[in-house]
C-alpha cells in the first residue's frame, strides 16, 4: 500500500491532453452506440500532484468528458483506490473496482452492453507492482486479447520500452534472477519474441505486431518525451475502426508538433524519431550531397521521423 497521490510530471500533460481530445471526440460514437464505456485498468488515486498543486487523473478527466462515459476505474493499491474513491466521490458516472486488472476485466467488459463502444485506456507505471511480498504483473498480454475480442473495443496503451529495456540489463547484471525477469517481459508482450529485440523501436514494432495479430485493424504510435527531449514511453493506440484512428492518428500528430509530408496510413501511424542507426546512414550520405540536395534530404527527414514502419532498420 503507498501513501499520498501520484506526483506527475509536465510530459504526463502530454497523455491527459491526448486523453481529454479523444473522449471529446467520442461524442460522435455516444450518438452512435447510446452512449459508450470509458475503463481505465490503472486508475491511479484519482487526482494526481504536478508541482504542487492537484489536477485531475485520467479517471476524472473522462468522467467529466462531454459525452459524459459509464467509466470504470480499476486500482490494485489500496492506498490509492482510498484516494481514488474519495476523489470521484458524488461523481455518477465512475465505479471504481478494487483488484488485479488482468483478473478483473474480462468480467468488467460482459457487465458492458455489446452494442456499446468501450474505450480502454491501459495506463501501467512499471511491469510489475509489488506489495510487500506480493508481486503482481501490472499488465498481462490477455488483457489486451480480452479487450480485442470485442469489436466496439479500442484501446489506448502505455508502453514503457525504457523498463523493458532496464530488465534486460537487470537480466545481463543478475543472471541468477534472468528468468523470472524474463517472465516480466514476456508476460506484457504474450511471446518471448522480444528477446530478438533491442531497440526501443523494435519493442514499440513488436506491440504494434501482436496488436495487429490479435485483429486490430489500426494501430498507432507516439513517444512521448520530457522537457529535455528524451524518449519516456509510447502511447499506442489499437482499433478496429477508421473514424477512430483518424481522430487519434490527427490527435498524435498535433502534439508529435511535426506534420508527415504525406499522409500516414491509418493502418499504421507511428510518430517517432528516427532511429539511430538510420541517422547515421543517413549523416553518411549527407555528406555526399549537394546543397541543393541537402535541402531535398532534410524535407524527406520530417517525413522519416513521423512516418510509419520507420524503425525497420532500426
Ligand atoms: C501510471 S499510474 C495510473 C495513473 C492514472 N491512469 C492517471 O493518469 O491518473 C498506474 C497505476 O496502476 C496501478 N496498478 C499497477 N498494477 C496494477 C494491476 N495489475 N491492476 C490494477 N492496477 C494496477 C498502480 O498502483 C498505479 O496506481
């Protein structure tokens, strides 16, 4: 159990303000579906602290959304679910739900009428939670095939690439725990595929493949920085639907703050930088270029760092 609210920093902004667009958004599949459900798997203490001051969470923020959702909120931490009860306390449209998500939501989404649009946002902080001596896998790779086995289904996933790759190094450092942390990894990504990988942008292509596997016809990426530019996670988004993904894919590229010169295909939106190794190949043959070339390849280098697939040499 952890005491006090979560403390936010200036780029969770970032999420909140992509968050808060969607839902707005969602007005369109309230008309179309009467009404639709929000879930949050990791509902958080409700409101969160940024500088000292309180703001609302993700649960609140779609609670209070115009379309004005059923959400469903579901928290592990004691500590935070007090909170986050006492944060949506005299707010009608939240049921905040005590417990594992990955046991929790399969029976969450049957309580859920089928004809409703049901928006998942998965929004983990780490691989696993532990308390004291429990250790519980924040997000398992069955909760999102539960979530997709719903057609009017989307979800909007936290993928913490960084961590994954701090467990790989924890694994290289403590070859004596590598199985258990290897366990970590699978069980977010459902394949152990992801030993082949070691790029951040492999990881991020990786989810966006088992994402497309389990059916999602359009799936999506952004990382998400800090002030000072460096990579914190990945916002990826999956849907079965076009209207949904232009929403998001236009929602990406407003804070991404660069527009692709050609369009993305909704299919597959990734709005990411561009990875290392590409760079350097890419500085490589700069410097085979005329100026008048050079102006061409930096045109073509906004289209790289937004354009999808860009990681496959990566
Ligand atoms: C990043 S915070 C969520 C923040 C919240 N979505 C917001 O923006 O206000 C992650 C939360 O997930 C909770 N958590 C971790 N593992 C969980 C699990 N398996 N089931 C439910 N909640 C979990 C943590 O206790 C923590 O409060």
């Amino acid at each position: 159990m952890t005491d006090g609210p979560l403390h936010i920093k200036k780029h969770t902004f970032q999420k909140y303000d992509i968050l808060r667009k969607y839902l707005k958004a969602c007005l369109t599949f309230e008309k179309k579906y009467q009404n639709f459900a929000y879930i949050d798997t990791h509902g958080g203490s409700g409101k969160v602290v940024f500088e000292g001051h309180e703001v609302h969470g993700s649960p609140l923020i779609a609670a209070e959304s115009e379309a004005h959702p059923q959400c469903y909120a579901i928290e592990i931490d004691v500590g935070r679910r007090l909170l986050l009860r006492k944060a949506t306390t005299g707010v009608p449209n939240i049921e905040v739900i005590g417990g594992d998500c990955n046991r929790k939501i399969a029976s969450l989404l049957k309580q859920i009428d089928d004809r409703k649009f049901a928006f998942c946002f998965v929004d983990p902080d780490g691989l696993v939670y532990t308390d004291g001596a429990t250790k519980v896998f924040q997000l398992n790779w069955t909760t999102i095939e539960e979530i997709s086995r719903r057609r009017n289904s989307e979800i909007l996933v936290n993928l913490r690439t960084q961590d994954v790759i701090r467990c790989v190094g924890a694994m290289e450092a403590e070859p004596e725990r590598a199985d258990k942390l290897a366990e970590d990894i699978t069980t977010l990504y459902g394949t152990d595929s992801w030993t082949l990988k070691r790029t951040r942008y492999q990881l991020r292509d990786l989810f966006l493949d088992r994402l497309e596997s389990l059916g999602f016809t359009h799936v999506g990426a952004l990382n998400v920085k800090s002030e000072d530019n460096s990579h914190q996670y990945y916002l990826i988004y999956g849907s079965h639907h076009s209207v949904g993904a232009k929403i998001m894919s236009s929602n990406f590229r407003i804070s991404w703050g660069f527009n692709p010169i050609t369009e993305l295909p909704l299919q597959r939106f990734v709005y990411d930088d561009i990875p290392h190794s590409q760079t350097t190949a890419q500085q490589a043959f700069q410097k085979t270029l005329s100026p008048e070339k050079l102006a061409d390849w930096c045109d073509s280098l906004c289209f790289f760092s937004c354009s999808a697939r860009s990681s496959q040499v990566g």
